[in-house]
C-alpha cells in the first residue's frame, strides 16, 4: 500500500511540474514588416507564406496590388501560383527588416523577372507625391512627364524614383522611351492631394492582351 500510495505522489508531482513549465512557457513574438505585392505580369496570381495564401480578399489580376499586408520581418520565401493552379509557379527570397513598408513587383513567371522596394511614406496636405517605377522587361529605359514637366527621366527596368510632390487634379501622364520621342503612353490619371501614388510600367512593347504594355497605378497607403 506504501508503495502505491509513493507512486502515486510521484505522478502527481510529474504532472504539476510538466503543468508549471506549460504555464510559464513564454511564446515567441514575431516582429512584423508590411509588403505590397504588385502584379505587372500578364498572369492572374496568388501568392503564399509557409503555404498560406496572403492575398485572401481576391486574386492579383494584372495591374492590380495587395496593398501593404503585415508579414514577418526576416527571410521568408514567398511563393506565386496562378489564380486556380495548385504548384508553385516560383518563389521570391525576401528579407525584410521590422516595420518596413516595402513593394515586390512580379514583371514575369520566373523569380528573375521579381524585384522589390522599400518604401518611404509620405504624405503631403496640399500636394500630391508620386513615383514612377519601370517594370517592363524590354522597354528599356523610360523617362515619364506629368503635366508639362518630366519629372522622371531615363529610368531603367527594376528601379524606382523617389517620391516627388505634383500638383493635385487630373493630370496627363505620358511615358515616352528614353531619349527618344516615341510615345508609348499618354492618358489622364485623377491625383488627390495628401495621397501618394506609384505608378508603374508593365508588358512588353509589342505585347497583346494582359501583356501589352501599359501604366498601372497604385495607392501607396500605410496601415
């Protein structure tokens, strides 16, 4: 009985101990950044961390943007599949530091045709702020006029300008390439004041359909 009863005292306090350790465990906190994926290929696409999707509302049609989602700061793969397949198109190493804003822009269908930014947000009350980034793969350098003024010259394919303050309204926006005066596109694009916009190249210059080349614009808004 002695020895039953010594058994049993021991179990309990196994148990009590395992129970302390399971109260006093303290769980890891994950430090966030924040990326804004940016469809300029002629796909529509998903894209998943750790094999969760992260673009839950819709899919990534072309010219369209996630806006800024939370994700966690260091290396992560991120991997793209287009809306309705089930492998991996391809996946995009990323390392971001904690709080950062930053844009991955998808240009094609291999991890060679991604790159990304990081952002410094701005706002201005009277004033618009825009940027202008190239992510059309053979359009070579393209210098970009607002208005009457060029405000973005010779930019080459994976850079970004930095945030330039224009006036509000509608404005003509005309994409010539470099040095040259063949111009690629000319529209009008509505900009509010105290919003910053990016907007971007996309497609190829003798491109059809989803791969023509165009100018996509995006809303840079923080969370």
């Amino acid at each position: 009985m002695i020895t039953r009863y010594t058994i049993l005292l021991f179990i309990a306090a196994v148990i009590g101990l395992v129970s302390c350790k399971n109260n006093d465990e303290v769980f890891k906190t994950v430090l966030n950044a924040n990326v804004n994926v940016i469809n300029a290929s002629a796909d529509t696409l998903n894209f998943y961390l750790n094999g969760t999707r992260q673009n839950n509302t819709s899919s990534l049609y072309p010219t369209s943007f996630s806006y800024y989602l939370p994700v966690p700061s260091g290396q992560q793969n991120y991997q793209f599949k287009k809306a309705g397949g089930f492998t991996d198109l391809f996946s995009v190493p990323l390392n971001l530091k904690v709080s950062t804003y930053n844009s991955l822009y998808i240009t094609g269908g291999t991890s060679g045709q991604a790159f990304s930014t990081i952002d410094t947000l701005q706002k201005d009350s009277s004033l618009v702020l825009v940027r202008f980034v190239n992510a059309s793969p053979d359009a070579g350098n393209l210098t970009v006029s607002i208005g009457d003024t060029v405000y973005f010259p010779a930019r080459t394919f994976k850079t970004s300008s930095k945030f330039l303050p224009v006036g509000s309204g509608i404005k003509t926006v005309k994409i010539y390439q470099a040095g040259t005066t063949n111009l690629l596109i000319d529209t009008a694009i509505t900009m509010l004041p105290n919003d910053s916009y990016t907007l971007f190249s996309k497609g190829l210059l003798k491109g059809k359909g989803n791969s023509m080349f165009d100018v996509g614009v995006v809303l840079n808004v923080s969370n």
